[in-house]
C-alpha cells in the first residue's frame, strides 16, 4: 500500500497550474481488488465515526466541491466514499442547467442557497464553478443570464467572478464553514474507453447521450478554462486537489484521505457535560 500524502494533489496558493504537468494515474495504491475494498471500508469507517463527532461538535461546516470533465467519476466517488455517512447529517446537490428562476438571480444565488449548517457536510456534484468553465467555454450562454452587453465584457467579466467566488469562500471560511475542492483530473483517452463502455453496457446506456460527444470537441477550452480556476480560486482556505482519476479506485482512496485529514484536523471534541446536566440524566435514570 502506497501511503497517501493530502498535501501532494493540493494546488497551493497562486500556483500556476498546466495540467498536463498533473497526472492523471499513478502506480495502483494497492496491490489487490481485496486491499483496495479493506482500505477502502477502513475510510469510510472513520469517517462515519468523525462525521458523527462533527455533527455533534455543532462547531463548523464541511462544504465538499467535485469538478470535472463528463465521466470522471464523480458520482461513484460521492457514493463509494461517503456510504457510511448518516444521511442525517449530509445532503449532496448536483447543479444541472439553471432554471428559469434561478437565471433571474446572481451566478451564485442557486449555491449559496444550499450551503451546509454547522454539523453537516454538503457535497456540490459540480456548483458555482461552472459559472466560470462551462459558461466561460461556451460563452453565447451569457446572453440568457439577462447580464448587461456592460457586464458581460469579457476583459472583466472573468476576473469578477473568480473574486466573487474568492471573497465568498473566505466569508465561509470566517465563520466556521471547511472547503475542500476536488478536480478529478481524467485523461481524454480514458474518457473515450469510459464512453464506449456506457454505449456497450445497457445497464449504463442511461448515462450516455450525443452532448457528451458534443462537449467533448471542447475539450482543450475546458482545459484551458481549468487551468485559469484552479490557478486562481485555490487559495489556503479552500484549496484545490487534483485527484487523478484514470484509475477510479484510486481516486476514491485519495479523496477520502483528504476528507478525513481535514476532519481530523479542525480538532473536534463532543460537548461537554456540565454538573446540573449530569444531575438531570441521574434523575431521569431512576425514573427508568
């Protein structure tokens, strides 16, 4: 078992990220399917056990941002890493084309409107990210967000938004909500083998239709438009990770250490009991 440093798929701060210079796999971090699956529910098993002691700790917010290119896997990576999470305690959100209402409001309102409370955990299956990749690859998609011809001047446009969405995760971070932000960084070729399987399996053909084909003519704008982001939004307080996610059982390992390296790291404790409490559960027990 190769050991898992969070620290080296992290994008540090003003960093100028090519992403050709990440990989997208490395050497298997287990030798077996067996170790994987053992490691695998080793994770999930502590971070059932810590999401319970934030949840009670009621102390801060954990707030889990996945991002990548169609396929990269990050709805298997929600579902294997956080399976043994109390759905209590956890809401995922996954951010499709806006709608109508959600057209008439800042790029951030449809977000911000289901960012987690204290002693929860939410994961955004993409988010307001997308306001500056797929919207900056596909620009004409500008004109149905009602902005100005004054607004929507590209020389600003881009610039604003990635210091909306800087100030916004520092204004989280000041009052007690963690980011952690995922790219699953997926080869073209692996997304090309990942597609043919979706048209080869019936049991995946749901998940397949021609706009991913569509989107993929694009690909070296969403790269660029990747790189511009990471480089810019990645900041100490709520970091970028680059998962390599060719290899989809890795990619699962690595998020889930990172998300248990910053649980561990905010230094939870459960609330302590004062006397007049102590008495009152004493009292409530001889009732029993």
């Amino acid at each position: 078992m190769t050991k898992i440093i969070s620290k080296d798929f992290r994008v540090r701060p003003g960093e100028k990220i090519k992403l050709k210079e990440w990989p997208t796999t490395l050497k298997p971090l287990c030798k077996s399917k067996k170790r994987y699956q053992k490691l695998l529910e080793t994770h999930v098993a502590e971070l059932s056990s810590l999401q319970q002691l934030h949840y009670a700790s009621n102390r801060f917010a954990l707030l889990l941002i996945f991002q990548g290119m169609d396929a990269a896997g990050k709805d298997g990576a929600i579902r294997h890493v956080m399976s043994g999470v109390n759905p209590q305690g956890c809401e995922v959100f996954s951010f499709k084309q806006p709608s109508a209402e959600e057209l008439e409001h800042d790029f951030l309102w449809r977000t911000t409107r289901h960012l987690p409370e204290r002693g929860r955990i939410g994961i955004f299956n993409r988010s307001y990210y997308e306001e500056v990749l797929v919207v900056r690859v596909h620009s004409e998609i500008l004109r149905d967000e009602g902005l100005s011809e004054e607004l929507r001047d590209g020389n600003t446009l881009w610039k604003q938004r990635y210091r909306s969405i800087v100030d916004l995760e520092s204004h989280l971070h000041r009052n007690g909500t963690r980011i952690i932000k995922f790219f699953l960084h997926l080869s073209k070729d692996e997304q090309r083998r990942r597609f043919l399987e979706r048209i080869d399996e019936p049991d995946k053909n749901w998940k397949f239709s021609l706009a991913d084909i569509h989107e993929r003519e694009y690909w070296k704008h969403y790269v660029q438009a990747y790189e511009n982001c990471l480089t810019v939004t990645s900041t100490r307080h709520a970091p970028w990770f680059v998962v390599p996610a060719d290899d989809k059982e890795d990619a699962r390992l690595i998020i889930s250490q990172i998300v248990l390296d910053e649980l561990n790291g905010l230094k939870m404790a459960y609330p302590k009991i004062t006397a007049k409490r102590r008495r009152e559960l004493k009292s409530i027990r001889k009732l029993l």
